[in-house]
C-alpha cells in the first residue's frame, strides 16, 4: 500500500508541478488557452481521494486578452477600412447598370471595342470618338443581358467625344449622374468602370493625380499640326485597352470625367499597350458643355485663338523676360488670319492672364476656354511686351 501511495503522491505532485509550469508559461497567453490549463491543475487538485488535500498554488492575476478571430472571414480590416470597402461595393452595385460596352464594326469587319455609359432616359451612350471612329456598326452591351444596335449622331474630334443613340425603353436605361469636375482636388480618390481587354463590367480605383492637363486633339489646325485638346484629368486608375468611354468617378457615384487614353512605354503580349499607371480622362465639364450641341447638331464648336506657345516658360527665357516664376504661355508664333493677328498678338508676347484669371500654363488657358467661353465672346490678355504689361481684347473664332 505505501509504493502504491507513494507512486499516487509522486504523480499528483507532478501534475500540480506541470500545471503550475503551464500556468507560468502561458499565462500571458488568449484567455481560452489558460482557463483550459487552469481548470486542469484544479481538477488534480481537488481529485476525490488525494491524500493530505493537496491544493492549487493561487494564480497569479491575468489581464484577459481578447481571443483569436474565430474561422468566419479571419482578421477583420479597420472600421474606417470597411466602411469605404462597403462604399465601392455600393457604388458599384448601383452606377455598373448604366455602364455599356460597345463593339465597333468598319468596312473592314470588328475593328474594336470600348466601353460608354448612358446619359439619359431618351437612350444617348457617351463614349470617345476614336472608339467609334469610321464605324459602319456599334452594338451597345448592356450588363443587363440586352444587346441592341446604336448609331452615332454626335463626334467631337477636338476632345475626342461621342454620342451614340439606341432605342432601349427608358425602364431600362440607369443614367449616370454627372458631377463637377471644377471641385477636383490632386489626391481625391476615384473609380473607373468599363471593358478593358472585353472584361466587361471591370472597376479599378485610383487617385486624381494631377489637373489641367492637354493632350493632342484628333483635330488637325491649318498649319498642319495638331489642336490641343484641354481640361484633361490624369489619374493612376487602372486604364486599359477596351476601358475609353467609360466613366471615371467620384466616391458619390457622380462621373467626373470620360476615360480617354493612356501613357505607356511597355505593351502586352499581343502588342496592345499596358497601363503604367498614368491615364487620362476627359472632364465632365467638357462633356456637359459638349454633349447637348453634339445631340441636336452632331457637332460642337470649340473657340478659337490661332496661336502656338511653349508649354512651359524655359528658365533661359525666364532669365531673359526678368521673371522669377515661370507662369505665363509665351507666344511663339500666331497664324495668319486668325483671331489673335486681328488683336494684334504678337509671337514673344507672354500671355499673364485671361480675364483676370491667372494664366500660370498653356493648359490654363485651354482649360478655362474650353469650359467658360465660345466663339464670338470677347476674351481680355494680360500680356507682358517688351518689359511692358498691356492689355489685349480678342474675339473668339470658331476652331477650324
């Protein structure tokens, strides 16, 4: 009976002792772990039958900590996190319906594919025009399953816009609503919906990384070169062959501008460009300016100045006019003919201001011409000649 004892006594004692190291290693351990280890040393303890009434050393006081995340989804992101999370989840639900593909047809067979949204109730897709550029057909894709042919009643070579009309009953149909993109900010967050590569219904997001961009037109000026196309958004916004026409928008669901082109020097593996991360977009200012000429003419006029600049003052030139900044839109030559020669605009005027608004780029001066004025209003230059500051009223033409 005593070994029989004894052996009983030893293996308590060596219990409590191993319960007692577990508590010590673990105690700082999810509070499950250690209410499972201490329930295991009480229960040796105070077995029924253990000799002399062997009791727990007392545990030291734990400060709880919270248990792991259970299977169901893992580590939950920050509420601020999830709360934008279920925002684009949201948009998307309810701005994707109005979202179109198209597929563009030539003399030639299926020449291309781009992506557009609906404008209104009466059935108007807006996309760019070198989507549509020499279509004999466009079948516009709806994500609702419908699939009807459109015609193009409206092309804007100049900021590279489209109208396309289908007859789709207006039940059907979920405009966009149109934003502002005058109160863009460098860094706001936006989103860009359309059919890169024929994945339709694809959204990326991104920042607006910059304003007032310009961008070649499509529209060719006498002298043979190209127009300058203004007020263009550029955004990290994944866009790719296939996404022009869609829209790019805001957290609110509001399209603040029409996805246009990319900057890239790398390509795919069947030679169509990549995103590198620079995209641009049309603004949706232009558009509303725009898209009501584009529905009842076909086409919009743009004003018309009739003079190449630098893009930017080059320090030696700086150096040269006395500048300390280089704002301004230096005149290097002015056509024949044009708006600019009737006011007397000469090639070395720095152009300062337009109307009392500060001309800091060349992209100002389109921005604010493409937005605000149209042919026949007479715009006011703040114009530094020959050290001297003047005044230049001007007549706005119509761009050829």
């Amino acid at each position: 009976m005593k070994t029989r004892t004894s052996k009983f006594l030893l293996f308590v004692t060596a219990l409590a002792l191993t319960a007692l190291a577990c508590q010590a290693s673990f105690e700082t351990s999810p509070e499950g772990l250690v209410i499972t280890l201490e329930a295991l040393a009480t229960q040796a303890s105070s077995s029924p039958g253990t000799p002399g009434g062997a009791t727990a050393t007392p545990r030291p006081d734990v400060t709880p900590q919270p248990p792991l995340p259970s299977g169901d989804g893992g580590v939950q992101p920050p509420s601020e996190l999830l709360t934008q999370q279920e925002a684009l989840i949201q948009l998307y639900e309810r701005v994707s319906p109005g979202v179109v593909a198209l597929l563009v047809a030539g003399e030639q067979g299926l020449v291309g594919s781009g992506s557009g949204f609906v404008l209104d109730k009466e059935g108007h897709i807006v996309t760019n025009f070198h989507v549509v550029e020499g279509a004999t057909q466009v079948q516009v894709n709806f994500p609702s399953g419908i699939k009807v042919r459109g015609t193009v009643i409206g092309e804007d070579r100049d900021s590279d816009l489209a109208i396309v009309k289908v007859d789709v009953a207006p039940e059907e149909l979920v405009p966009l609503p149109l934003g502002d993109s005058g109160q863009l900010q460098v860094g706001q967050l936006v989103i860009a919906i359309g059919n890169p590569f024929g994945l339709n219904g694809t959204m990326t997001t991104g920042i607006v990384s910059s304003l007032g961009r310009t961008l070649s037109s499509l529209n060719l000026s006498p002298t043979g070169g190209a127009f300058s196309a203004g007020d263009i958004i550029q955004t990290d916004a994944a866009i790719n062959p296939g996404k022009s026409g869609g829209p790019l928008l805001n957290l609110n669901g509001e399209v603040v501008g029409i996805n246009r082109a990319i900057r890239t020097e790398t390509s795919t593996a069947d030679g169509s460009p990549a995103n590198s991360g620079i995209g641009f977009a049309v603004s949706v200012n232009i558009l509303k300016r725009v898209a009501p000429s584009l529905i009842a003419n076909g086409f919009y006029e743009y004003p018309y100045l009739g003079v190449a600049t630098y893009p930017e003052l080059p320090l030696e030139l700086m150096e040269e006019l006395g500048r300390t900044r280089s704002f301004g839109a230096l005149v290097t030559n002015v056509v024949a003919g044009s708006p600019a020669e009737a006011a007397g605009i000469q090639p070395g005027d720095l152009l300062l201001a337009i109307d009392g608004i500060e001309i800091r780029s060349f992209g100002d001066m389109i921005a604010y011409l493409f937005t605000e004025k149209a042919p026949g209003e007479t715009v006011v230059f703040e114009v530094l000649r020959n050290g001297e500051e003047i005044e230049v009223p001007l007549v706005l033409g119509k761009r050829p």
